[in-house]
C-alpha cells in the first residue's frame, strides 16, 4: 500500500483501486460536496409521505413491498380489493395510481379494465396503448427526471414480466431503479411467484434470488389456509418476512370460492 497526501491528511491508498476524480488542490471543495443534502431538508419534507396503507396493514406509502404467492390463490383478487377500498376510504388518490396488468388474458383483463374504470384508477396492458414491460424502467426513471413519482403507485402484477428474478444482476438493476423511484416519493407493490415445491417447514418458498426482499421494504409470502372445497370461502393469510414500518406480521383475507360466483366483479365483492 502507499499513502498519499488528502487534504493535508494522511490516507490510504489501495494501489488496485483507481481514483476516479483528480485529487483538489488543498482549499478546494471536496468532490462529495456535491451530492451533499444538508441545507436541502425543507425540500424533501415536501416530498415526505405520511403512514398511509396503499393495502391495509400490509403496503405502506413511499414504500416498495413485494407480495409472494402460488399462481390462482388470489393475490390479484386481494390487492384489488384492497386498493378499491383505499381509494374508497380516500387513503390514496385513484389518478395517481397504475395497476400494470402484464400476466392476464383478454377476458381478464376487460374485467379488470371495468374496475379500474368504476374507481378511476388506471389500467395498464402488456401490448396495449405500445406498452411494453421491458419499457418500464425507462418510464419510471422518466418519472423521476420529471418529479412524477413522488405520490404515484405502481403495482407490478406480475414481477417476472419486467425482470428476470434468477439473475441477480438483472434483478439488482430492477431494485436499485425502484429503490430511487420510492426514495423520490414513489410506491411500488409487485406480485411475484412462489417455487412449486414448498420448504421442510410446509411454507411457500419465494421463487428467484433473494435481492428483491433484501432491496425492498417489505415483503409478504400469501399461503392458503382453506381452499374453499367444503367451506365455500377461500382464507388466505399474508405473512410477513420483511418489514419497515407498522405493517403487520400476519393479515388474513378470505372471498367466496370461484366456483361459487358467476364472474369476476362478484368475485372481488365477495
């Protein structure tokens, strides 16, 4: 190792570890400076969000949550109906919120379509209006750039159309760009898979690498605790494995079995 001389300091230096900026002259302003926020706190207290659940108990505002579960046990059925009733409650505002429908079929999504339109949310669909999930990111950087994120929510349903959640580096570009989407004020909540086989404890196993729980704020894995096959009502339970904020360990929702309702808007009433 050798030393050089920082800012009359004594520093050292790792050889294999270029400097990327010239070192100031002595009285020059350190190149950190600039991204320094002191002075800037008024400006962010703007952007400041209250606690206020986007789904109750479970996803906060200003926060990124990703929520784990088995295909058809009703994760998109739950959020919707927890989002109509945060909007029905005016716990969120229904213009700034975008349901990013990516893993439905035609029928499902007109149904979808429907809902949004009765509680004045918007409804985004992988090839309509040119909206590709690939495009994403670069839209919500554009909403960075733009200063449109902060109060905007997005809900990814599901994650695996806008990454590859077995690539760690993929993944880690998805969660760093969302990570400064709810950093500028911006709410992210993303529907993922859990692995067909379930862990020696009985529990789902989220599918994929571990960096979207390690990068988000807080992530659930939904079980089945009644299928509805006698009961006629399906309970599941959202568990809780990460978590920032006052959101809950454990939150149960339950809606009548899909066999016992005519269609998809009696589903989400149930």
């Amino acid at each position: 190792m050798q030393t050089q001389d920082l800012f009359n300091r004594k520093t050292t230096i790792y050889p294999d570890t270029p400097l990327n900026e010239p070192l100031p002259a002595s009285g020059q302003a350190n190149p950190l400076s600039r991204y320094s926020l002191t002075g800037s706190s008024d400006e962010l207290e703007k952007k400041r969000l209250d606690e206020v659940f986007v789904l109750a108990d479970i996803a906060l505002l200003g926060q990124a949550t990703v929520l784990y579960a088995a295909p058809n046990c009703g994760k998109t059925l739950a959020v919707l109906s927890l989002i109509t009733d945060a909007i029905a409650e005016n716990r969120i505002d229904a213009h700034h919120l975008f349901y990013i429908n990516a893993d439905d079929y035609f029928s499902g999504l007109i149904e979808k379509v429907k809902i949004a339109e009765k509680f004045g949310f918007h409804m985004i669909g992988e090839g309509y209006r040119d909206f590709r999930a690939e495009n994403l990111l670069g839209l919500q950087q554009a909403m960075i750039d733009s200063d449109t994120a902060a109060g905007s929510v997005v809900i990814l349903d599901t994650t695996k159309r806008f990454t590859d959640l077995m690539s760690k580096k993929v993944v880690s570009t998805f969660t760093a760009l969302n990570r400064r989407f709810v950093s500028q004020g911006g709410t992210v909540i993303a529907l993922a898979h859990v692995n067909k086989k379930k862990g020696d404890n009985g529990k789902s196993v989220y599918a994929g690498t571990s960096d979207i729980i390690d990068d988000f704020d807080c992530a659930y894995v939904i079980e089945v605790l009644d299928d509805g096959t006698e009961s006629g009502k399906r309970v599941i339970a959202f568990e809780n494995l990460k978590s920032r904020g006052s959101v809950e360990a454990k939150v149960y929702f339950s809606y009548m079995s899909p066999d016992c309702v005519s269609g998809y808007t009696e589903l989400l009433e149930s």
